[in-house]
C-alpha cells in the first residue's frame, strides 16, 4: 500500500471521528480530560485510540498484538518480519526487556519509539560512540505554544511544515517540546542519523541501525494523539512517519508506558557514571568485597536474627494501667448539699452532711453504719481515737434534725463545728 493511499484510508476512517469529535467539542456542558494518557483505548484529546485503530488494518492480513505485560518470549527474533511501536511521554523496561528489543531489531525489525524522554539503558547502546566526549543525557526541551514538524527525506517532506499546538481546556498553552540536541550527531557510520525536523533546525525524529534492522527515535509523541489528528495536516504527518515501518506484523506496547517525570528521573546522573559504563556496583557489593566490613555485616546479621528469637519469645504483653474507680456518690452528695445550702433548706444541707460522715466512717474505718448505737460508737472511738463525748454529741443532733420539721441555721452550725472536730481530731 502506497503511502498516499495510506493517508486516504486514516482520511476516511477519521472523518466519522471527526465530525463526532467536532459535535462533543461544540457541547459547553461536555468536560474532556486534558491529561496526556496516550491511552490507546481513551477518546479523550490526549488519548490514541484512533492511530490504535488505525494500525490494526495497516498492514492487511498481518497480526497486530497489543503487549500487555513484559516483551519477554513476546517478540520474535527469527522469521516474519515485525514492527514494535510505543506512544507515550516515558517507557520503563528492565535489562532483559532491553535485551529482547535489542535482539528483535537486531534480527531486522522495526522499534519505532515516540516519547518525551529515552531511558538511558536503552541508549547506552545506541548511542555507545560518543561525538567529541559529549556523553547521552537526555532528550533537550524548548518551551514553546506552537512548532513547525517536518521530515527530511525529499518523499516525505512537505512544501510548508506541519504547524502543532498544545491545547488545555481548549486553551493554547506553553508545553515542553522534546528534541535532540545538535552535539549528539557526528555522522559515524553507524551513529545516530538525523530524519527530522522540529522548527527546522531542532532534531526531533533520528534513525539508528542495530543488526539488521532499525531505531526510529521520535520525541513528539503528541502528533499521535487524537486531538493532533483531527485535521488533514496531522493525518499526513503521522502517514509520513508511519511510513518508516516494514510489511509485518505490529507490536504495540502499552505496558512499558511510565509518566515523563519518573522516565527523567531514573536518567539522572547517578544511574551511570562518567566513563560510559553501566553501574553494577552497589554498597552492599563493596562491603562484601571486603573482609573486615564482611564478617562485620554477617556479624550484624547474626545478633539481629538472635535478637528477634529471642524477643520473640520472652516478650511479655504490657499489662494495661487500671484507674481505680471513683467514688460518684461522693460527688452527688457535695452536689446536694451545695443545691440545699443555696434554697435555704438547713436540715436537707445537715442531712447530706451526715451522709458525708458516715461514708467516711465507712471507708476509713470499716465500720457498718446501719445501726448508730452504742457499739457503733464504742467502735467508732476505739479506731479514730477521738472524745467520746464528740461522736456523741454529733449522733444526738443528727437525730434531733432528723425528727424536726425545721432546723435553724444556728443547729446547723454547730452540727457542722461538730464534724468539722471530728474530722480534725480522728486518727
């Protein structure tokens, strides 16, 4: 299929997308999410799901399989041809994962790559022959609301460049345009070549031969994202680079797909050093290789695996603290007797105040107050070693007030002086 037959069948298919889109854009009540998801099953603007579609018919009667877990034993390295493709701001694979899309390529396959950022693992082997010492950090960045996109090759390349936006909320905003940087491209013969152009002059789509096939590296994933290919010009941009597969089968990734922030960071400094070769080493490596720092780790290991045996066994479950119960009938009394003093009621007030001396009687002494006879008072002046003639004395006007209709406030005087005695002479 020509390439321009190519661009009238993605025409077609997304002139139903279009008018749809067009509807949905045109509703005020209609709210969209404006995140970069490149999710090939998302029809929201910054989702893929039409070049998803797309891509399942682009070669007839080839397989199309979406990855949906590791590439490991997925990605053949004999036999039929094939086409990996990924779209998304950032892609984690581990070193075996590496390794198969290295051998796949090397095979003669096609790994077309569009993000934001590269991993460095990955680059570390295609990018191994530095140009004048300038070692692979990352992909440059250049803010900006709107770029011009182009291709290199003279089939490819149009008369006026492809103009690209980024758009929030239906808003132009500024956005981070992804791009390879000028120092990285020293014509060797097998190094990175440049195909493509952002603004004319910022590198943005390159080519790198592995084995018998190749590295497509593209840093404007947005091209492929729904909103992007809603008009024409977006259509015939992605035909074009689309047009750098080979007849074959197409893998699409959607499991190495990581946020752009997590892609850079993992490209940082500290996961290679400044010789070009990858780290192996970690502190744990070093302080094995050493023998007084070894016997001293297995030495830490030992006490802390004796420590937890016998923690384990001779730990006793913490006893919890009980608060000795308070005595609330106390407390309501006072509570009477000061309502009582208040209303003027000088035999409900001497009343509450006996109460308050028999519970004392009762918690320091022991003695039952049921019966206020003379055994109880001989018992009474045995254990407080007070006058007898006091607790007497206390137990005549207590009953007095008790069969008196009313008390004056001079009786309830001196029956409080009485037990205040008490209390300041027992024992």
């Amino acid at each position: 299929m020509s390439r321009h037959r190519r661009t009238y069948a993605l025409g077609g298919i997304l002139l139903v997308v279009l008018l749809l889109l067009a509807v949905l854009f045109s509703t005020r009540n209609e709210r969209f999410d404006w995140r970069e998801t490149y999710d090939e099953e998302s029809t929201e603007p910054y989702g893929t799901k039409v070049i998803y579609d797309f891509l399942q018919s682009y070669f007839p009667g080839k397989e199309f399989i979406t990855l949906k877990d590791s590439i490991k034993h997925v990605l053949p390295v004999e036999g039929e041809t094939g086409n990996y493709i990924f779209v998304g701001e950032a892609l984690y694979m581990d070193s075996i994962d590496l390794r198969y899309l290295r051998d796949f390529v090397s095979a003669g396959n096609v790994a077309f790559i569009s993000s934001k950022t590269i991993p460095f693992d990955l680059m570390f082997y295609l990018y191994f022959d530095e140009c004048d010492e300038a070692y692979w950090d990352d992909y440059d960045i250049i803010q900006d609301t709107l770029v011009h996109l182009n291709l290199e090759h003279s089939n490819l390349r149009a008369d006026s460049a492809y103009e690209y936006q980024f758009f929030s909320h239906n808003i132009t905003q500024y956005y981070n345009w992804s791009y390879v940087a000028d120092y990285y491209f020293c014509e060797l013969e097998e190094g990175l070549v440049p195909i493509g152009y952002m603004n004319d002059s910022l590198v943005n789509f390159v080519r790198r031969k592995m084995g018998d096939g190749y590295f497509y590296l593209h840093t404007t994933p947005l091209a492929f994202t729904n909103l992007q290919l809603l008009d024409d010009e977006g259509q015939e941009y992605a035909s074009a680079l689309l047009s750098h597969l080979q007849e074959g089968a197409i893998y699409w990734d959607s499991y190495s797909r990581v946020p752009e922030w997590l892609g850079r960071r993992r490209n940082q400094n500290q996961y290679y050093s400044p010789d070009r070769s990858l780290s192996t080493d970690s502190p744990l490596q070093y302080i094995l290789s050493q023998p007084p720092l070894a016997w001293a780790w297995y030495l830490l290991l030992a006490m802390g695996l004796l420590y937890l045996i016998f923690r384990a066994k001779r730990k006793q479950r913490i006893i919890p603290v009980v608060e000795a119960n308070s005595n609330t009938s106390l407390e309501f009394i006072a509570t009477i007797g000061r309502l009582s003093f208040l209303q003027n009621n000088h035999k409900q007030l001497a009343m509450q105040q006996m109460k308050l001396f028999l519970a004392y009687v009762r918690e320091h002494y022991y003695l039952n107050t049921r019966e206020l006879d003379a055994t109880f008072v001989e018992k009474l002046v045995y254990k407080s070693e007070t006058d007898k003639a006091l607790i007497d004395k206390i137990l005549l006007l207590y009953k007095n007030i008790k069969s008196s209709s009313f008390v004056s406030e001079n009786t309830l005087i001196e029956f409080h002086q009485r037990l205040d005695a008490f209390y300041r002479n027992c024992k």
